[in-house]
C-alpha cells in the first residue's frame, strides 16, 4: 500500500469520525456479506518422537467476516497418520498409527486487505490461530514408555477422550469468482495437558526429538463456497475479506461527482433556473408552476398570462380569452312557460300489454264454495278494475286441492269459478258476458301436497284472450255454498 492511499484512507476516516461527532449519527459504508462454507483436504503428520509419515484427512467450516480483516472460523475435521522408527542396534521397531476427531474455532485475520487499488482482491494471505477440542486414539507397538525412572518398550492402545488444542496457521487464498475461492493453509496444533506428548505414543523419556510434547502438522487444500443471496432485498457482498474496505465510499463519491454541476442560470427570468425548467423560454411576466412552465389556474387551456378570467367556474366552455360562457338565469315566467308546454304536449299513454296483468286470487274453505267475507275485498278489487277497462273480459278459473275423486273434484271446481261469478254480478254489477267460466278440478295445484291444502283450493282470474265458457261437468252435487243478499247499487 503506497503512503498516500494511506494518507487518503485515515484522512477520510479521521473526517467520518468528525461528522459523527457533530451531529451524533454516522452512516456505515460496510455492506452486509455472505458466509463462506468450506472442504478441507489435507495430509497431516505428527512430529514427535518417532519418524513421521504423511496420512490423510478431511474437514468441514463455516467462516463469517467481522470486518474487511478478522474473521471468525468454525470447523470440524477428521486426521489419520501414522509414525515408525527403523530397527536400530538391538531396538525394535517402533509404529504408532493414530486418528484425531475434533473441532476447532479459528480467529482470522486477512493482512493484506488494507489495500484499496481493486474492487476485490485476487489473493489473500491469511494468518490464524484458536482452540480446539479434540479426541484421539493411538495404537503403537515398540514405542518408548516410562516405567517409573525406567524406559521400556510396549505396546498397545492410547486413548484421550477429550482434549484441548491450541492452533497457529498460515495460509494463501485465491479468488476464482464471486462464488468460489481455493487455498493452501498450514495449520500446527499441539494437545494441552497430560497428553501433550501421547500423540505418537513414546512418551518422552531421554528427549531423542522433543522435549515435552509433540506437533500435529496439518498441510491442506481448502475449497470454498460464498454462501446467502440477499438481505432486505438488497443482493449481499462477497466476505469482507476479499472485498475493498473503500468500495462504497468511493461509490458515494463517484455519484457525487457524476451529478452536474450547479448552473444559476434562468434565461426567462422565471424564478426556475435552466436546469430543471421545462419550459425555457417562458412569456415575459408570466406565472408558471415549480417546473417552469406557464400556468394555467383553473384548468381551461388558456394560460393565466393571456386569461382574463384565471379562475372561470368549472364546468363551463370559455372564450378565446378564458372567460367562461355561462347562461343568464332562468326565470319563474320561464319555468311557467317550460311547464305550459310540456303540459299541452303530454297524453295520457294507453294502457297495453293488458293480457299479462296480475290480478289476485280468491281462497275457500275445505269442501266448500262458499265465498269468504275475507274475500270481499279481493272481489271488489277486480270488479274496480273490470269497470274502470269496460272492454276486458276476463275467465275465471275453479280449482281445487287433490281430497276426493277427481269427477267430484271438477264439479266442486266449477261451483267455485260460478259462486265468484254471481258475487261479481250480484254485487257489483259486472255483466256476466264480460265473464268466462272455467274449471280445471284437481289438476293444476300451486302447491305440490297431497292432501287438504288452502292455497290449491281456489278461483283465479285473467284477461280473457279467446277462451270458451266451459259447461257443468256431469257428476253429482259436490261442496256447500250459501246465496248472496243483492245490492241497492247494482238494481237489485
């Protein structure tokens, strides 16, 4: 990093700093990043008291970014290796093969992010160190254990269930994309404890390679994934640690500098300077609106400046110069008049359609034909209509429920239809040709019972439309009736 980027990058920090101070609030440029998910392939070795030879391993880890250079790291790894000595004078051989299982939390830190020449960096270089819990198991044969101030050979099987580890690392990166990234990383561990010395076995006895503990190296190759898309529906960065530290610093900046640069300018002399007038070359004088352009108050397309009514009521046409044409107002002789004429061009529609008129139904007791006196009303009604249309006739229809035979059944219908007859000429001196007499029995009920029912035993009426008076059907004497007293009105 040059000395002036660094000048630059404390200026600009010692500045955000100072803003903060005066008004209490700062504005953070570090941008939400994603997470990075890890494959961990390696060959560790032990080294200790006996030879070591290379094993193999494997591991898994989740790294999240604190800022643009120390990162958290959190991993689990499974190691096998193994160690052996040659045959030496009368000594045996001695072997050990050991597995490790454990995990590990790994404070990282990325040295060469605090240069700011690039978007993103192509290579990181990585140093880290952190603690770990472990187990291991070493079977060994021929290794070197104590005995009290003696030294004798065994073997057999070492077993620490669990144990802590302190990790020193180094590593490099490389940025394949916004996705994926490799690296190569040395980590060296050492187990703290009774076992610090046990990972090959041979505990130390006349210090041939170590003094008191031995080393697990663990060279290997990571492949690495960015992990999350967005947040808040905004498209999260790469992990910081590859990211430039300045990126959306100078992004604000660059914005800054694309805006155009201030220009006073108003060539009308409207009050609204040429760079957000849209309307340049306004008349002299004019009103116009906060975009420069000639106003016009109340909306009738004539600018104010030649309108010599601004503000014409809505609603009415107006005249090349705004003014609105609005009509005199009307006087009472000139409603008199409207009304006058309307009046002598009115007549009185006829009446058409008249077959499809409703006219209300009459109801009888059980068995009977006798008119009801809660009839009365619904006759006189039919009989008003009959005499304010003297051309309509009308057919009068008997029905009845389904009790009884159907041959008494029509003869009970017929009465009914002739007992609304005569009501209708004895008291209201309807002329009985106006009348058609019909019967239709028990065949046409309106409610489909079985049974006594009040609605299906009735008398209907409609406008006649070239219908035929039926006569009596044959059959006996079917229902009870009673006769009606005459009316003074009628010429009884």
């Amino acid at each position: 990093m040059t000395v002036k980027n660094l000048v630059l990058a404390v200026a600009f920090i010692a500045t955000g700093f100072s803003l903060a101070a005066q008004d209490g609030t700062y504005r953070s440029y570090t941008p939400a990043d994603q997470w990075e998910l890890g494959i961990d392939l390696g060959s560790p070795y032990i080294l200790g008291d006996i030879d070591q030879n290379f094993g193999f391993g494997g591991g898994l880890h989740l790294r999240k970014a604190f800022d643009h250079v120390f990162s958290l790291r959190f991993g689990g790894q499974y190691l096998q290796t193994s160690n052996e000595d040659e045959t030496v004078g009368n000594n045996p051989t001695a072997s050990s093969e050991t597995t490790v299982v454990g995990g590990y939390a790994h404070l990282v830190m990325t040295v060469n992010n605090l240069r700011f020449n690039k978007p993103y960096r192509k290579w990181n270089v990585n140093v880290f160190t952190g603690l770990g819990v472990n187990s291991f198991t070493t079977d060994y044969t021929n290794v070197t254990q104590r005995a009290g101030s003696d030294r004798n050979f065994a073997s057999g099987t070492y077993e620490n269930e669990v144990a802590a580890n302190l990790d020193l690392g180094a590593g490099l990166a490389y940025r394949i994309g916004p996705k994926v990234n490799i690296g190569l990383e040395y980590t060296v561990s050492t187990i703290l404890g009774p076992g610090g010395d046990m990972l090959d076995a041979d505990e130390n006895v006349s210090s041939s390679v170590t003094t008191f503990r031995d080393f697990l190296h663990y060279p290997h190759l990571s492949i690495n994934f960015n992990l999350g898309g967005s947040k808040n529906g905004v498209k999260r960065s790469e992990p910081l640690y590859w990211a430039n530290p300045m990126t959306a610093t100078a992004e604000a900046i660059a914005a800054l500098e694309a805006r155009p640069v201030y220009d006073p300018t108003d060539t009308d002399g409207d009050g609204i300077i040429d760079m957000i007038d849209q309307e340049k070359e306004s008349p002299a004088g004019a009103r116009v609106d906060t975009k420069g352009v000639a106003a016009d108050s109340d909306g009738d397309k004539v600018m104010d400046y030649k309108d010599k009514e601004p503000y014409s009521p809505p609603g009415y046409s107006v005249d090349a110069m705004g003014v609105a044409q609005v009509p005199k107002a009307i006087t009472e002789a000139d409603v008199n008049r409207i009304v006058d004429a309307k009046l002598a061009a009115f007549k009185v529609p006829e009446p058409k359609g008249i077959s499809n008129w409703f006219l209300p139904m009459v109801n009888f007791d059980n068995n009977s034909y006798a008119v009801k006196y809660g009839e009365y009303e619904t006759l006189y009604q039919i009989a008003q209509v009959m005499k304010q249309n003297a051309s309509v006739k009308l057919v009068v229809t008997g029905h009845t429920d389904n009790t009884g035979s159907e041959g008494y059944n029509n003869v009970l219908s017929y009465n009914r239809a002739n007992a609304a007859i005569e009501f209708l000429t004895s008291q209201h001196g309807i002329s009985r040709d106006r009348l058609v007499l019909n019967y239709a029995g028990e065949g046409t009920s309106l409610i489909p019972v079985k049974g006594s029912n009040r609605s299906n035993r009735r008398v209907e009426f409609k406008v006649a439309a070239g219908e035929t008076e039926q006569a009596r059907p044959e059959g006996p004497k079917a229902g009870t009736g009673g006769s009606f007293k005459g009316n003074k009105d009628a010429g009884y």
